[in-house]
C-alpha cells in the first residue's frame, strides 16, 4: 500500500498546505492550554456543564445522541474507520487510505495519551480530557473531506471550507451528543476537537513528505 501511495496524489494538496496548517497550529495552542489550565487543578465554570441525568431526554434527541455516541465506541468507531479506508481503496486513493486508517488512529493515541497526563476527570474517576468520542468522528470527518477534495479539486478557498465545515460539523455533533450524555465536560469536546484538527494535518503532511521527500 505505501509503495503505490507514492505515486498517488497528495494527503493534503499543496494549496491547502498553509491554510489548514494555520489552524493546525492554532488547534495544538488551544489543546495545550487548556490542557496546562486542568493539569495545574483548575475548577469548572458555570458554562463547562455538570454531570446529569438522562431521565429529562426524551427520543428522538436521546436516540440521536446515543448512536453519535455509538460511533466513537469500538465497535462503531470499527466500522466507520473500515469504511472509510474501503471507500479510499475503491477510488484508488491509497495515501488517502493509509491517512484515514493512520489519521484518527493516531488522533485517539493522542488523546488517550493526553487523559493520563492532564488526569482531569468526571462521575467521580473516568479520565475525561480531552474527548476521544469528539476527535475521533472530527478525523474521520476531516479525512472524508479530503478525500472529496482529492476527487473533486474545488478550489483553495472552497477546499479548506469544505475540510473545516465537515470537521466543525463533525466534532459539533459529537460535543452536542458527549455533553448531553453528561460523558464529557464541554472543554472536554473542545479539546478532543482541537487534537483532531492538530494531528490530522499533521500525519497528512508528514505521509506527503514521507512519500515524496525532498
């Protein structure tokens, strides 16, 4: 797979290179401060949220929260990823697939990795920041619209649009559903948000160089 991805085309096309790299940048800001502020013990806000109870969700909102929920556990997580790799295959974009089987992989080690070190947690013991559900369904929604943009070159402007609506709209969703479901904080979504938007670029740029070093 990686011999043929060298003559694929780009991960992430070189007019989008600057643009997403900036919010690349700003993403890993955002993620370390709010990481720094809950290592050094900081307390909530009235706006993070509170744990709470299910009992005043009613269907269809608890129904729709619960399957986004089911998307970032492992199974649905699975099944999303597995796709997404087979529909890059299918186009015959292998460095795409490679990114979306080693983009959120690597978006949930972060995370994980991050949980331990930063120890914020909710319900009494669960690590909770920052979110994996919210950066895990944030990369693969970062990566589907790469792969649209790799099949269907809108345009610099247009392309970065596309790529950021579909990871706000994506990690929105996820946030909307983990706070709803009292499983996070708020600055918990944010967080896990922001890693995906940090490291996605990140391993497209460095699958990009890896395959065409200069």
């Amino acid at each position: 797979m990686i011999s043929s991805a060298t003559a694929a085309p780009p991960a992430l096309p070189q007019p989008l290179r600057r643009p997403i790299g900036v919010v690349a940048a700003l993403a890993a800001l955002v993620l370390g401060a709010l990481g720094a502020v809950y290592t050094a013990g900081a307390t909530l806000g009235g706006w993070d949220g509170r744990a709470q109870s299910l009992d005043g969700l009613r269907p269809p909102l608890r129904d729709a929260a619960l399957v986004l929920d089911f998307c970032g556990e492992p199974v649905g997580a699975a099944v999303l990823l597995t796709s997404l790799v087979t529909a890059c295959l299918v186009l015959r974009r292998p460095r795409m697939a490679v990114l979306a089987m080693v983009g959120p992989i690597s978006t949930i080690a972060v995370t994980s990795g991050l949980k331990r070190v930063v120890g914020r947690t909710i319900h009494g013991g669960y690590l909770s920041f920052p979110s994996g559900h919210t950066a895990l369904l944030t990369a693969l929604a970062f990566v589907l619209a790469l792969l649209v943009v790799n099949l269907r070159w809108p345009g610099t402007l247009p392309g970065v649009l596309l790529v950021l609506a579909a990871a706000v709209t994506a990690g929105a969703a996820m946030a909307w559903s983990q706070v709803i479901l009292s499983a996070h904080y708020l600055t918990d979504t944010l967080g896990g948000f922001c890693a995906a938007l940090a490291v996605v670029p990140a391993t497209a740029w460095l699958l990009d160089r890896t395959a065409h070093p200069r």
